[in-house]
C-alpha cells in the first residue's frame, strides 16, 4: 500500500525455507509520521531463531524520532 504500507518476507540469519515478514505502517501524525515496524510470521518452524532477533528496540532507537 504505497504511502501507508511496506510489508516484505525477512530471511536475514533465517532458513529461508522458513521465512518471517517484516511489516513498516506510515501514519501521518501532527508531528510528522508514526512508523511502525513489526516483525512477525513466528511459528514452529522458525521459533528458534526468534531470540537472534531481541535487538529491535536497540537497533531503532539509533533512529531519528
């Protein structure tokens, strides 16, 4: 969805037989825009690549707000 959407599915350090998504939404807000990033997909076949990914919150906070 050009301009509200972004939504791909993620192999990055994953079998790619198994792959999660990565979802970005854009909302426009007073400020500016409201990005929301969401990585998802989880099941039983890629569970236990799960904690590889706990850095999220480290690796967005270098991100302008």
């Amino acid at each position: 969805e050009p301009g509200a959407r972004y939504a791909q599915t993620f192999t990055l350090a994953q079998d790619a037989d198994h792959p999660t998504t990565l979802t970005a939404t854009f909302e426009a807000v007073p400020e500016g825009t409201r990005v929301r990033v969401e990585h998802g997909g989880w099941d039983a076949s890629n569970a236990a690549r799960r904690a590889h990914f706990a850095d999220w919150p480290l690796i967005l906070s270098h991100l302008p707000k």
